[in-house]
C-alpha cells in the first residue's frame, strides 16, 4: 500500500465539461494531487482555465492561470484523468497511454475492451490486474462505469458476493445532467419524462457483468447476471435513482438482506482511499426515500443510498438505489480510481516519456 | 344493445374536486346524460356549483346554479357517478344503492368487494354480470379501477388473452394530479422525485387480476398473474406511464405482440360508448414514446399509448404504457362505465325509490 | 372590406420550427386560405412535411405530401408566411417582395424598418396605409411584433387611447417556449430562473411606440412612451406574463381603468377576422389571475388576459397581461396579419410574378 | 463590544418548521450559543427533537435528546430565537419579555410596532436603541424583514445612504420555500407561475421604510422612499430574486452606482459578526446573474447578490438582488440579529425570570 510523499502531478482532459469542472474542484482540494495541465476542446486551447470558468474565484490562483492546452497534449504529468466525449477519448487516450501515461478515464469508449479495466475500489480494485501487478508502475487506461451502473453495481455486488445474483429487472430514472450541458432542452423536460435514453440500456445490461466478474490469465471472466432495463429521463437536476428487482440464488431473508447492504465493507475499505466514505452503501430508514434532492449529497456526492427493500412476488427481492450522478457517477469515480492506482503502487514516474 | 331515446337524469358527487370537476365537465357535453345533481363535502352544501368553479363561465347557465347537496343526498336521480374519497364513500355509496341507486364509483373502497364489479369496458364489460343480466335495471355499485391500474390492465389485457401473461414486473412513473388537489407539495416535487406512493403499489398488485378474471357463479375468479410493483411520484403534471417486465406464457415473436397491441379491438367495440376511441390501444411509432404531455390528450383523454415494446432478457417482453390519470384513469373511466350500464340496459328508472 | 370567394394559396416559411408548424396547423383548418407551398432550411429540403412532422397523422393527406422547398422558393402561392431565424428572413424577405409577393412575417428583422409595417390587428391596422391603400393589391413585407411586446402593447393600447400613457416600468416573465427548440438547457431551467434574454429587451423598448404610432405620409410617427424594460426566462412552457407599472397623462380611476379594459373593441373588431377573439382583452375575475397553465390557451391560445389592476403608488396603475406566446404571440399573430391583408384587399394576385 | 467568554444559552421555538431546523442547524455548529431548550407545535410536545428531524443523524446526541416543549415555555434561556407563525407569536412572544426574555422573532407579527426594533445588521443596528442603550441586558423583541425585503433593502441601503432613494418599483420572483412546508402544491407550481402572493406586497411597501428610518426619542422616522410592488411565486426552490427600477435625488453614474454596492461596508462591519460575510453586497459580474440556484449558497447562504446594474429610462437605475430566502431572509437574519444582541451586551443574564 502506497502513500505519496509528495503530490503527484495530474493533468484534466475535458478539463471545462459537466464532469470535468468537478474533476478540476476535486483536485484542487486534494491532498494527494498537484493540478499542473489542463486541456479542453480545440476552441478553448489557450485561454487560461479561469477565463472559461464560471466562477473563477473559486479557483485558487495558481490553477486559475493554467493554461488550457489541446486535448491531445503535450503533457508532463504522469497520470491524466479524462472526461473527455467517447470519440475524442477513443483516440487520444491510446496515444497518451503509448507515451507511457497512465489514464483514468470517465469515458465509454473502452470500458468493455477486454484489456481494460472497468473499475469501481469496493466493487472489484482487483481488475486492475489486467495492467499489472500492484507496485509496479504502468501505462495504460483505467475507466469507471456509466453513471447508472454505479449505483446499480455497488447495491448488486454485496447481494452477489452472498447469495449470487441470477437475474435483474431495472428501470432507471436519470438526472438531466447525465446528458452532459445543457442538458435535455427545457421544452422536452418541463412537466415531462423521456422514456428512452439512446444507448445508456446497452451499457446498463453489460458493464456490471464485467464490474462483477473474475480476473484471471489477463482477462475478465464476467458475471453471468441476465439483466434487463429501461433508462428514462426525469426532471431532476441531478441524482440517478434505479428501481431493482433481483433474483437471487439463494433465498435469504429480506433482513438478512438489509443487514448485507448495510455492514458490506466493500473491498476497498483496507485502502482508506480519500474519497470514499467509510461505509460504501447507506441503508435509508424511512419508507420515502432515497430521493434524489434530499440524498445525493451524503458524504460529498460519494454517498450511495440504498431504500425500499422489500419483497418481490416475481423476482424475489426488490430495492430503490441512488447516487449523484455527477459526483459518485462519474467525477468522483474517476478521482477514486485515481487514488486507487496511486495506492497500488501503479503511478508511472513523472514525466513518462513526454 | 340499449341507446337512451331521452336524457338520462345523473348525478355527480364529489363534484369540486379534482376527478369530480371532469366529470362534471364530461357530463354536460354528454349525448346521453342530463346532469341534474351536483354534491360536494358538507362545507360547500348550499352553495351554487358556479361559485364552487374555477371558471364558471365554462358551465352552461342552468348547470352553473346547480345547488351543492350533502354527498349522502337526497337525489332523484337513478344514476349516480361518484368521486367521493375511500372513507366518505364506504359508508354513502351503500346507503345510495340501499334507496334503489346505480353508483358508478371512482373510489378505491369498493373495488375489492366480490360482490361489486370492476370494470373496464374493453376489458371486462361482462364482470357486470355480478349485478343481475343486461337489460334488467339494477341498484348496485360499479367502480373502475385505480389510475396507474387501467392503462397497465389495458396493455396487458390483448396479450393475457392471447399468450397468457404470467407474471409482470412494474415501475409507475406517476403524475402529481394523482394525488388530488393540491398535489404533493412543490418543496416535495422541484428537483425531485418520490419513490414511494403509500397504499398504491398494494392496488396494482391485485386489481389488474380482478380485471382479467372470469365471471362466474355470482363471483369472480381472478386471473394468477404474478405482479411486482413499484410506484413512484414524478415532477409531472397529468399522465401516469408504467414500465412493464412481462413474462408471458407463450413465446411470441415481438412483431406478433406488436400486432396483437395495435389490432387489439377490446370487448366494448360493438357497444361503441361514446367516450371511448375506435381503438383501445395506440402503438407509438416512435422508439421515445410515449411521453406524457405529448400523447395524454390522445383521443380527448381517454387514448392509452403503448411503446418500446423489445425483449426483456430476464421475463420475455417489455414495454412502456401512459394514459391521462385524470381522464382515461379515473373521470372518463367513470363516464364509460356508466355508458356501458346505460348501453346494456341496467340503469334503474328514474326516481327509483328516492 | 373583402372576404376571399375562393381559397387564397398560401405558402409558409420555416414551417418545421416552433412557430412554423404552428402556422402550418391553423393554416391546415382554416376558411380562407390554402396551404400550397413549405419550405424549410436547406438540410431538409427535398423531403415530404410529413416525414419532418412530429406527428403526421395530424396532418391532412395533401398537406402532409408537400415538399419541403428551399426557404427562398420558388413559389407561387402570392401570400407567403414567414417564420424564418432573423437572419434568413433579412435576405430571402426582401428577394420574394421583389418578386411581387406579400410576405407576413414573424422575424424581428425587419419590424423596426420604417417602411415595414409593424402590425397588431387590434392595435393599428392603418399602419398597413405604409404599404398602400386599402383593396389595392401590392407586394410587401408586413412584420407582427416580439412575442411578449404583444401582450404588453394590447393592454396599453386601451389606455394610450383613452388616457395617455407617458412611461411603462415592465418586468417580464418569458416561458421556454419563446427560445425556440429545443429551449433553454433543463440544467439552466430546473429549479432556476434566467434573469437576462439577450437582445429582448432592447425590441420591448422601441416595438410599443411604433405599434402605437401614427401614420401619414408614408412613414409612422411613434408614440414617445418611455419605456424601461426587465426580461427574464421563468420554467414555464407557454405563456409570457409582464407586470407593468405605468405612468398615464390622465388620472383615471381605477374602476375606469377597469372598464377601458374590459369594454375595449380594438380596432379589428368590424373586420370580424376568423383568429381574433370577439373581445380582445379579457379581464380575470381573480386576484390570483392571469396564470400562464391556467390563461394561456384562452381563445384558442388568441386570447390576452388582464389581472391584478391596483394603484402603483409610484407611476398610479400596475397590472399583469398574459398571453400565449407561440399562438397570440407569434404563429396566431401572423395569421391574424394574413386575415387582415386579405380582408383590406392587399393580397396580389395568385402566381405573382413567381 | 461585547464577545461572550461562556456560550450564551439559547431556545429555539418552531423549531421543527423550515425556518425553525435552519435556526437550529446554526445554532448546532455556532461559535457562541449553546442550544439548551426547543419548542415546536402542542402535538408535538414531548417528542424528542431527533424523533421530528427528518436526519437525526445530522443532529449532535445532546441536541437530538432534547424534549420538545411546548411554544409558550417555560424556558431557562434568556435569550430565544423564534420561528413562530404570525397567530402563535402575536400572543406567545410578548409573555416571554414579560418573564424577561430577550426573543429575536423571524414572525411578521411584530414587525411594524413602532416600539419593536426591525433590524438588519448591516442595515440599522442602531434601531436597537428602542430596547435601550447597548451594554444594557435588556427583554424585549428583535424583529428581522420579510425574506424579500431583506435583499431588497440591502440593495437600496448604499444607495439610499449615498444617493437618497425616493421610489422603487419592485417585482419579486419568490421561490416555493418562502411559503413554508409542503410549499405551494405542485400542482400549481408545474409550468406555471404564481402572480399573486397574499400579504406580501403590503409588508414589502412598507418594512424597507422603517429599516431605513431614523431612531430617535424612542422611536422610528420612517424613510419616506415611494414604494410600488409585485409580488409572484415562481417554481424555484429557494432564492428569492427582486427586480427593482430606483428613482434617486441625486444622478450618479453607473459606474458610481456599481462602485458603491461593491465597496459598501454595511454598518456592522466592524462589529464582525459570525453569521455575515466580510462584505454584504456582492456584484456579479455576469450580465446573466444572479440566478437563484447558483447564487443561493453563497456565503453560507447569507450572500446577497446584485447584478443588471443599468440605466432605466423610467427612474434611473435599475438592477437585480437575491438572496436565499430561507437562510439571509430567515434563518441566518434571525441568528444575526442574536449575534447582533450579544455583541451589543443587551442579552438578559442567564435564567432571567424564569
């Protein structure tokens, strides 16, 4: 387990989206990181961070003035987070990661390469094998799930982990400001809801097979879990909630069930990575809730909530989980996984070979 | 087949409240009915309904001066359609049918009654047999169903009859006008939604197999789906849409469930009730609908619009159903069946023993 | 004054924005006119208006067939509507005037061009004197004003007139629907207000006086109203609301104030023109009143609501207009203007010189 | 001045309302008081204060074991902070002066009695000479504005002090939360506004007058500014926004009218109360703010923010404010005003009378 002695020099691609602001304000308060390179699209290149920020005060200085560089570089810092669009990640990340970086990327466009790991630290921290052993420094690409499947996992894995899940039925209900700024058009979302998010019950059916498989000889055995889902859009600012009926193998009771949810330590729990709450998952107790408004910031956005648990006649089990989906669903996802590969020692030196 | 030569005398209780003013907006439009009646809670008895009104200038004249009666009576008319809540009506609608009346009831007191018919006219028309045969006036209640229940039971109705459904897993998305004036609280519903609607998720669970049972014997025996429900408040002003999961006992193809939704002809096309649309059910010919401002209005309320049908790979079939709740889900639903007492033949006489 | 003795064809402009479609749609059920001729921006040219109508069953079968032209034609129809994005309509108004057609238009561009009239049915139908005399056929531009200018100027016309209105402190509270599609981001909008609409204010401040101008040789000779405008963008779909403070020349009382508005013929009242309400202000008989949901689709979305009349103890009255801001406010109010060129004999002959 | 050397013991009545949870939110975390008693409604008398809290976890242990008691005492703390509604503190505060309390009351009751100081700290501290000299422990009632009157005047407080204010035209745009729990129903509230909010528009015309006022001989000079107002309930959570046209004596520039909001430096600053940031104004320098949401947190909550500083034809000068309405227009009033009272020595020895 490693801690650095010294701040380690981080570069953001994306650096002025919906999830790369919370990267960059993540950051700048963070005790292991040093914020030294920014980039954004092609249009903002060298403009300083500051003159594209919203509220640049909030910045400190130093990082107000940074300048925004290409999204492709160069770049000296040896680990990049990326909250760059699925398109441009496709390209650059594979370029930086043959200039040795190692990337930590909120995009889609390589969570299910076989070759990369899809990561949540309490869910599966050991996937990063796929790179190569703890301790050892390496190029490569590291992702975190779609900002639905978040949630959704962290509540499956313990449920898996003791009683095996065989089969979910899921209906979600996303936040405007998953579709990144800005947002669904108001005219679609005022006294509304969008039955159908393009793409997201793909990624939703598949990633959390691969987040709750087995790592082995260098690739994922995934998770066998037949899952089937609905994506909606709901007028809420932020804070997907997911609707779950779970057939499981075994048959425990429903408070055996709530005390799973709530003492699951997570597998990430030894490493006390600065992001993560002490306890993954919060079992809320009252009827009502999670809701989205009143829940979504427990522990700094990190916070997940688990509610509604209560028998299924179809399924056997359902429950109600949620989580920001800004925060735990993608910036703070991203920045946990950061600190993971910091913590198993995977961190190339600085500078790589830029 | 019987069609009214001369007006039909009703009258409306719950008069001013949410379900109760389209009724009443139903009724002085209505071919066939004369509205004679008008009552409310106790604190508005005596007043005109006029001054009850939001817009009494939308009321013809001689409807506007109606007195406001005591919702326990006394009324001349033989028909009378209720929107009293569950307490007032578990104790007023017997004593109505005790003086001779025909209550056609939008209450949720009565509806799991044995003896008292639940209806839907393209779904059940013949579960009124519980009353006594077609054309023979009758006193009695007849209730229709719960909001979410009558666009999930319609979706499910043409399949049920053809591939036999088994067992359903449901979310609602549900609109605020289903809670009654005035709504859940907007601290409640800005940025928010609520994931629990208290005593809802039990009438889903059952309702739909009283719908789908046989009439028999002096009694129904329900159909054995097995229903999982979930039911949820959304920011939405009127239009309640449920995700189903359905496992079916046949396995069509999806273009066979399609067809069978959009051909379906219900059980009441020969009766051809005024309120009701040519064809029950609307097959959305786009992958994002329905949406519920968009399609709530269909057919002036009373369409019901299903959508997204594709392969669940946890129970066979998904899709996604939406109807007006305040229409299609409570005052139409109301109008309709009394259209199918009139149209076969059950309304007392005039003046019954009152 | 001349009522059409055989359809006049017409044809439209941006018929697939937010304002088109809705011209397309009172064109398609309308006495007088004959939709001929759509025409959209060049990405859709070529296809038929149903494939690019969200609904196209909506539409009847000849109209729903009508190939979408390039906006700047060619056409045949002589009465060409124009909902075209103000920079298109700077070019392409002045080309089709030039080919001797008469174009009523929605863009801002040319309204304040002093040769344009700049029409309100109700308000100053004599403007079109500008273009010529009445029942001599002529090509032109005939432009209606900013969407929430209308509300506001048709509720000070009655006053200018009878009292003399010298200064107007407004605040206005603009729906979603005025941005166009797809709206404003639902991130701005949820939960939030906008308290700023570029380049609105700026029109709210100069399109009253002209609209309240005189006419005489051959130019307009504004009224000298001072007028202080607030605009801001509230989460409401339809529907402008403007509170104004105004300052009068006389000191009516209120009640008078109260029946200027109500009794009010406008200046079109003779025309009988089919959009146009009988009445064109109506007067809310509630504190509580006008309510953008609740007001808006008053006449057919033409109607133009009044309430909260009160003294202002700084400029002496203070009331709230609203109105529709797609129907009266753009698409209604273009059509309006059609009815009035054709019924002053304005309309050039079919074919033009096209 | 006075800085307390043991923590003050303070109640909190209404403590379980939306303004009264606020008030014990920062009493909690409060640098001199000690949160020793708290009284909410007579049913809920006796419950512990964790059994009413919707988090009780968020709550200290020893607070959360705190007893309600009933709104009218008795209490051992000399000096109380009331949430009471209107009706309940008319008659409840002044029998705790008489036992000899000091009570800072966030209740309209009291308000506009000419011997009842109506303070914002920054504003007139010295209208607290109506209770007696400062270093004197004093009973009586410290009353704070209205939730809108308190951005508003805080905007015209420099510029009345610098530039002499004689009239306003003010529209608010009020958010939900001002209404207190639930809110306006949603039903109202969804694509809709609200113009009307009853009482508001009186307090408003005329709190800004005695805040803004002269004390002398026991008594308030009231300012003489001519106030008009509009009062409308918007469908945003919290952060109450106030457009405001200001007629001044004087004609400074606009550059000396944004130079004096930025610059103004309160009249408490050197008093360096807790609760208030270091400068009470704070310019935003986007033309697009303030916007309720993004400005609302600002400071704790207790940022007041202006914006839309320019000319207006009609009276000046016109510009924007908000603040949050639960926090700078409540809660956080009601607890600077506490600090304001200790810090000028006038809180009763502990027990009082008691």
């Amino acid at each position: 387990m490693s801690t650095p002695t010294s701040p380690i020099p981080v570069a953001v691609l994306g650096a002025t989206g919906t999830v790369g602001r919370r990267i960059v304000e993540r950051m700048v308060r963070h005790p292991w990181f040093d914020l030294v390179e920014v980039a954004a699209s092609e249009r903002s290149t060298g403009r300083a961070l500051g003159e594209a920020w919203h509220d640049p005060d909030a910045l400190p200085t130093e990082v107000r003035t940074l300048p925004l560089r290409a999204p492709a570089g160069p770049f000296t810092a040896p680990l990049i987070l990326s909250a760059l669009p699925r398109a441009a990640a496709a390209t650059i990340e594979p370029a930086l990661v043959a200039e040795g970086r190692l990337v930590v990327s909120n995009a889609s466009a390589g969570r299910m390469d076989p070759a990369t790991p899809l990561v949540i630290p309490e869910v599966n921290p050991d996937h990063l094998e796929l790179l190569g052993p703890a301790g050892t420094p390496v190029a490569g690409v590291v992702t975190n799930p779609n900002c639905a499947v978040i949630p959704m996992t962290m509540a499956l894995a313990p449920l898996h982990e003791a009683f095996g899940v065989q089969a979910v039925v899921a209906t979600t209900f996303q936040a405007v400001s998953g579709a990144g700024l800005p947002g669904p058009g108001s005219i679609t979302m005022i006294d509304n809801l969008h039955p159908w998010i393009p793409g997201e019950e793909e990624k939703i059916a598949v990633e959390p097979n691969k987040l709750l498989g087995t790592v082995g000889e260098g690739r994922i055995q995934p998770a066998e879990m037949v899952i089937g889902v609905t994506s909606t859009r709901v007028p809420v600012l932020h804070g997907h909630l997911v609707d779950l009926s779970i057939r499981l193998r075994d048959t425990p009771s429903l408070d055996a069930v709530r005390a799973r949810i709530r003492s699951w330590p997570g597998r990430a729990a030894e490493l006390a990575l600065p992001s993560l709450p002490p306890q993954p998952l919060r079992l809320a107790d009252r009827p009502d809730r999670p809701q989205p408004r009143l829940d979504r910031d427990d522990a700094g956005g990190m916070g997940v909530t688990v509610g509604r648990i209560r028998e299924c006649p179809v399924n056997g089990v359902r429950m109600a989980v949620m989580a920001h989906n800004l925060e735990r669903g993608a910036a703070g996802a991203a920045v946990a996984n950061a600190e993971l590969v910091v913590r198993t020692g995977r961190v190339p030196h600085a500078g790589g070979q830029g």
